[in-house]
C-alpha cells in the first residue's frame, strides 16, 4: 500500500492531516485499482485510480459506494448469534472460539467421510 500525506489549511487556519491511500477495493474479486483520501483519520473519499490497468479510473457502484459501507450507521459492529430465533450481542472472543470449533469439527467429520470412501473404494478395488 503506497500513500501520499498532504497538509491542507482548514477553517481558522489551521492544518488538517490528509493522506491519500493507494490501495484495491476488495468488494469484488476485480480488486479495482483505488484512492483513498483519509481527513484526520477518517475516510473521506474514494475515486478509482487513472493509472490502474484494470479499471483505468472508474469504479463500478459497490466501489463508488464504499464509504456508504464503511459508515452506514445499520453496519454491523460487533459479532451476533442466533439463539432461540433471536440474535444476541457476543464477545469476540466468543465468536471466533465458537467458530474455530465448528470449523475443527466441520474439518475432522470431513475427513472421516473421506477416509470411509477411500477405504470402500480400496475394497472394491481388491475384490
């Protein structure tokens, strides 16, 4: 990620911190070529990058709409769990302890699966 800072006279003349991020929008697998331009830290604009090879400037809508993502006050901000039909607040420790266990189970069930198949295969193989 490369970026360029620049120092800009505010109200009452005083410096406003702005940077301009060279990066990709990740919305889509395309990973347009994008500018960023960060006000004191908090993203202000988005344009899509004139020199990319890619999309050569333009953005598609998910890319011109992305700090309508990034500051939607509905986005969601902390991990939820359906529980009992309704969705509860958690620690984000507990999700991703929740997850890395499903994600061991779902991993060893899989492969148990495989090695039945394999072992059946193997059989009917020798007969």
């Amino acid at each position: 990620m490369l970026w360029r800072e620049k120092a800009e006279v505010g109200e009452g003349s005083m410096l406003k911190s702005v940077k301009e991020i060279f990066t990709d929008c990740t919305l889509c697998y395309h990973s347009c070529g994008t500018v960023v331009t960060v006000e004191d830290g908090k993203a202000i604009e988005v344009e899509g990058l004139k020199t990319h090879p890619l999309n050569q400037g333009m953005l598609c809508p998910k890319g011109r709409a992305a700090l309508e993502n990034v500051y939607d006050p509905h986005r969601l901000k902390y991990p939820l769990k359906k529980v009992n039909g309704n969705f509860e607040r958690i620690t984000w420790d507990q999700a991703l302890t929740e997850i890395a266990e499903k994600l061991f189970l779902s991993r060893h069930t899989v492969n148990t699966h495989r090695k039945r198949i394999y072992k059946k295969l193997r059989d009917l193989k020798s007969e």
